[in-house]
C-alpha cells in the first residue's frame, strides 16, 4: 500500500469519526436542552393577584395528599411550607405570558423578603380534626395568604394582658370570585395515601348563590291555564239562530206532507262553445281565414312542383 493511500485512508477515517462525534453530541444537547425547557402543566392558576404595587400570577403544578400522622406531626408553619412545596406553587409577574418574567419559587420569594405565605387557620384546624376512612379522604380547596410587614408598629394587649409593641402586616389573597381555589389538598388513610394523587378527585365547583337582587330579577312563570274542551259539532238543522230583529212580512209556512205543488219547466240553457268564436279571433273573419287557405295551398303547391324539377333535372 502506497503512501498516499493510507494517508487519505487515514484523512477519511478523521472525517468520519469527527461527524460521528459531533452527532453525539449534538443529540446530548437536543436531549438535555429539551429536559430543561419541559414544564408539567398547571393544575390551577389564578392571574392578576395584588401584592403591593405588583400584579401576580400564581401557578400549582400538583395536588397534595398528607396522612393524619403527617399533618399532627408539624406545626402551622411546617404545614404550610409543605403543602407548598407538594404543590409546586410559583409566581409570575403580571403579564405571565411575557418571556421576560421569569418564574419566581416559594424560595425566591422568601430569599428576597417579598412576604410570608399562610394558609388561614380554619383550613389548618379542619386539617387537624379530619378522620378519614379507606376511600374516603377528607377534601379541602384553599387559597393562600400572602403578608407582608409595613415597617410600622402598634401596640396590642397579648394573651397575658401586657401592652406589647407589634408590627403592623398587610394581608393579601389569591381568592378570586371568578376563579377556582388555588390549593387542593386531602388528608387520607395511611392506605389511599400510597396511590399518591390518583385519590384526588376533586369536586365540581357549586354554582353561585343567587342574591337577593338576582330573585327579584327573575320573573314568576305564569300559570297556564287549561285548554277548554272544544265544543261539540251541531249540525244546521238543529242551530238556533237568535234574531233581534224580528219585524217583517209573514213567514211561509213549509211545506208539509201530501201538500200540493206546481211544477214549471225551464229550459236549459246553451252551455256548448261559441261557433263563432274562432273566426271571430281571425283578423277579416270568414275572407281572412280564406286567404290564409288560398296562401297555405299556394305554398303546398310551390314545394311540390320544386320536388318535380329537381328531379327531372337528376
């Protein structure tokens, strides 16, 4: 083998093993870029929350399955961060559909002192005194509080009746009357638990109470009556005709059985077409229907006597 073969041998087998690498790595970056753009679905949302001078956009990602045990085992606060954290709950700036509002985590938030989320205390305490059963999981549908301190103190009178100095907080929520609750959260049985969130099936939101306002809109449906029973068919005979007017001459009385009568003929009337009527409709009556004749005749006899010369002349 020549030098100049195994040189372009070797210069073929660089070219290939460089294109065999670059598309090995190629599909591990398509592969890791895809990993990292993939986002799960939020389960809820609720848009334009306030928070301050800001608008927010707040997104769950799953449901939340605790056991009794979980749920007596932490405090409010620990209850909080996990149901939190289950849930997959984070923010966007108002508007969320903008690429440069990035998503904001429960920790982002609480890193940057943006304020403290809470669930309210009547959610917490149900929590607490649920007993659930083998499928039968306690259901509950919660929004979260968001409070922020104002820099600014009040005094209140503690527990003990002491005067205490307390900073003053500024409560705000994602409930939204056109929206459905943020947070969906069951305490199970150490069984139903183990199928994760399969046990949560949620309920169809109830309708809206009708207000006052609004019964007072409606109209009350009137009462349909009846249909009377159709009245039954007489016939002439048998009607009474009543006359208010009852002047005039003598009524003649009928005619009754074995009364004599005279009979007169009358003859018929002609009902058969009009003789004259057709010639009547030709212009010049009997003389132009005549000439029409005399013009049909003259014609018939043109095409024969035409008929005889062309043939002849064969």
């Amino acid at each position: 083998m020549t030098y100049r073969i195994r040189m372009a041998l070797v210069r073929t087998a660089s070219v290939l093993l460089l294109i065999l690498v670059t598309v090995v790595f190629a599909s591990s970056g398509f592969v890791y870029a895809d990993h990292e753009t993939e986002k799960e679905v939020p389960k809820r949302e609720v848009h334009d929350v306030g928070v301050g001078n800001e608008l927010y956009c707040f997104f769950v990602t799953h449901n939340v399955v605790l056991t009794p045990a979980e749920v007596t085992a932490m405090t409010d606060e620990e209850l909080t961060s996990t149901i939190l954290e289950r849930s997959g709950l984070y923010m966007k700036k108002t508007n969320c559909k903008i690429a440069s509002h990035k998503e904001i985590t429960v920790k982002d938030w609480t890193n940057a002192k943006l304020g403290e989320f809470q669930l309210s205390e009547s959610d917490l305490e149900a929590m607490r005194l649920a007993e659930p059963v083998d499928g039968e999981p306690f259901k509950f549908y919660m929004d979260l509080q968001i409070v922020r301190k104002t820099g600014e103190k009040k005094t209140v009178v503690n527990e003990e009746g002491e005067e205490v100095e307390e900073e003053e907080t500024i409560q705000y929520s994602t409930f939204k009357r056109t929206s459905p609750r943020l947070l969906f959260a069951v305490v199970a049985t150490e069984e139903d638990a183990k199928y994760g969130e399969d046990i949560c099936i949620e309920d169809k939101q109830p309708q809206p109470a009708v207000t006052k306002k609004q019964k007072k809109k409606k109209q009350k449906t009137p009462a349909i009556s009846e249909p009377e029973a159709p009245e039954e068919e007489m016939l002439p005979e048998y009607r009474t005709i009543s006359m208010a007017d009852r002047s005039g001459g003598p009524i003649e009385e009928t005619l009754k059985d074995g009364s004599p009568v005279d009979l007169e003929w009358v003859e018929p009337k002609n009902t058969g077409a009009d003789e004259s009527s057709f010639i009547d409709r030709i212009p010049g009556g009997k003389i132009g229907l005549m000439a029409m004749a005399t013009v049909a005749a003259a014609a018939v006899a043109a095409v024969v006597i035409a008929a005889r010369n062309k043939k002849t002349d064969e």
